[in-house]
C-alpha cells in the first residue's frame, strides 16, 4: 500500500523527555538522473537516482531541553563551533514544514551544532547532507519519546522530513544507490521519500570511485529553488520530466549488465541535460565557468585516448564529478593530478566514493 503524508502525523506520544542529545553524520549524494523542478510541498516532477558518497558528509549534534513557552520554535544553530545566524531562516522553514510531523518541536529548546568534512564554501552541496543529519536526530528523539519505531520506518520518515529542507536531502539516509521519485517499473517508489534501488547491480558498481574537482567554491549566482522554480514555465520542461522517466528505466538494465559504455553516455547525457534546462529558461542562467568546460573536453580525449571507462557528471554548479570503476582508481587518479587539478581553485579536489549511508554516533 503507497504511503501518504498522514501516515508520518504520529498519534499521541507515550513519553516525556526532559532533555537530552543526539548525534548523526550523513553523507551527500550525486544524482545520475537529475532531479530539476518540483510541485508544492518540495514534490519531484520526475524521479531520479542518486550515488550516495562516503568521505562528503555533515556531522550534526542536536542537544534538546524542555522549555515553558510553547509560541515559537526555539534554536541555535552553530558550524564548526560558530554561530551562525544566518542559517536560521533556513531552519525556520524547515521547522515549519514539518510541525505537524514532529509536534514536540516546540516543547523544547534545540542547539543545533554541525560540521562537515568538506569546506562549507567548497561548492559541494551540504544541504542535502545537513538536512538528512539533521531529520535523523530529531527522529532519534521522536523514537524516543514514542512506543516503537521500526528501523524501516525510522529511515522513511527521516526521509520524508529531509526532502522538506532539501529535496535532494530525502536520498542522503541510505545507500548505495536510491531512487527518489514515482516510476512505474520500481515497486515502493514514493514522491514522499527516497528508498534502496530495490533492483540487482553488477559488480562492475560496486565501490565506484567519483572525485570532485572544485572548480569554484564561490556563492552560486542563481540558487537551486530559483532554478526549479524557472521549469514551471519552461518550454521543454514536460519533454525533460519524459525524458528522466525513460532515461531510470535503461539505468534498471544498465545496473543489471554491468554496461559501463552505456552508463558513460546516459550519466554525461543527464548531467548536459540539466544544465541545458538552466540555459533555456526565462531567466536563463549559466552555472558552468570556462574551466567546467576545460575539464569535460579533458576527460573526452583522455577516454577517446585510452579507451577509459571515465565520465563526469555535474551539479547545479560548476564542480565536476569524476565518475569510474575502482579497477582504474590508480589510472585515473595520475591522469586527474598530471591534466585536471590545475583547472580547480587552488588545485583543490576531493576523492570520494559510493558509500552505504547515515551513521548514528555514540558519544
């Protein structure tokens, strides 16, 4: 039976809690079919799958004490040990989406203290990360205030909360690879939550490598919620949302048979896809710079050369992701030192690979 929005609205809690705090890290994804406009209330128009990383992830310690005053939400929020005001609104939002969820949220004072393992400015998208640490450990006290919580339910509703900060956020509980988005072909997909690719993966997927190559750690120009508001009204927006239903159907069989020449083709396609959306809207904006382009030409010889089972994907952003099998980490990491890093700002980049998703931590 599909599950609605009502099956997350929990009944009467049976506990009371005095304070306490909770610890998760969660890890940031890269989407092989891109996920770009949404419907109210943070629903995808069409679904997407998604690597979730390893070494990129958010650290996130909720602290929780009771308070008398139950009108407004009552937080603090620091990163790397500094307050940071200026995520509050972000926060707010959040709070208030998700309320009727979580009804506890205004019975306490929350401190919210988080990091990560990669810059906050690197261009890396920590939303998605953030987001989904943070859903987990307010989860982690509704589990506790509550009867019983099974895992499977614990992780579905996390992910339902996350998607209302961050959509991508929702692919970020598990791994290795998750699809968030209703498609025909994959039985328990949801608009509401992202669940485990439920289908087989050849071996050739297993501990796939991506390196990101920081080609600038600066403010994006055009925000993601921008940009998916601008499919609204996008010409070739319904061709695009075909386009991303039929391109997760050939993925079913690419994972299946291991074809890597296939995967290379439909992942670059996905990732000049988006990009392309962003290039034809009304405002119409351009997130990558020069040295973007630099790399992409860079990996096209290096594979016309050399017969490698390297592609890129991208983001809404400039940073490259450097996609291939463990049997060529040592190959391709030479070539990326010896032709890549001097297109990244300050030669930074980070090496990365498919892991298996959030972790609660005992401290």
């Amino acid at each position: 039976m599909q599950m609605t929005e009502k099956d997350f609205i929990p009944k009467i809690y049976s506990k009371t809690i005095e304070s306490g705090s909770y610890t998760w890290s969660a890890p940031s994804n890269i989407a092989l079919v891109k996920y770009w406009g949404k419907k109210a209330h943070q629903i995808p128009e069409n679904p997407s799958v998604s690597f979730t990383l390893n070494n990129c992830k958010t650290t996130t310690k909720l602290s929780f004490s009771k308070k008398e005053n139950l009108n407004s939400f009552s937080f603090e929020v620091f990163l790397d040990g500094e307050e940071k005001d200026d995520f509050k609104p972000k926060i707010e939002t959040f709070f208030k989406r998700i309320e009727a969820y979580l009804p506890f949220l205004r019975y306490y004072h929350f401190k919210i203290e988080t990091s990560n393992t990669f810059p906050h400015s690197s261009g890396i998208a920590s939303s998605a990360s953030g987001m989904s640490a943070l859903a987990l450990c307010l989860m982690s006290v509704e589990k506790e205030l509550s009867e019983v919580i099974s895992d499977e339910f614990f992780n579905q509703k996390a992910s339902f909360l996350a998607r209302l900060g961050s959509g991508s956020a929702c692919r970020s509980i598990e791994g290795d690879l998750i699809v968030w988005g209703t498609h025909t072909e994959i039985d328990g997909s949801s608009d509401l939550f992202g669940i485990k690719y439920p289908f087989e993966v050849h071996q050739n997927f297993k501990n796939y490598q991506d390196t990101i190559l920081l080609v600038d750690k600066g403010e994006k120009q055009v925000s993601s919620t921008i940009g998916h508001d601008l499919m609204h009204n996008h010409p070739f927006a319904q061709r695009r949302f075909e386009q991303a239903h039929a391109n997760l159907s050939k993925f079913i069989t690419i994972f299946k048979t291991g074809d890597l020449d296939t995967f290379v083709k439909l992942v670059e396609s996905e990732a000049l896809t988006l990009h392309s959306m962003m290039m034809t809207s009304m405002p119409y904006f351009i997130l990558m710079k020069p040295n973007t382009l630099e790399i992409i030409n860079k990996i096209w010889a290096y594979r016309n050369r050399t017969r490698s089972k390297i592609c890129f994907t991208l983001d809404a952003g400039a940073n490259v992701h450097v996609l291939y099998p463990e049997s060529e980490k040592e190959s391709v990491l030479e070539f990326i030192k010896n032709e890549l890093v001097v297109y990244c700002q300050n030669g930074h980049y980070i090496c990365d690979q498919i892991g298996f998703g959030a972790n609660q931590i005992q401290l």
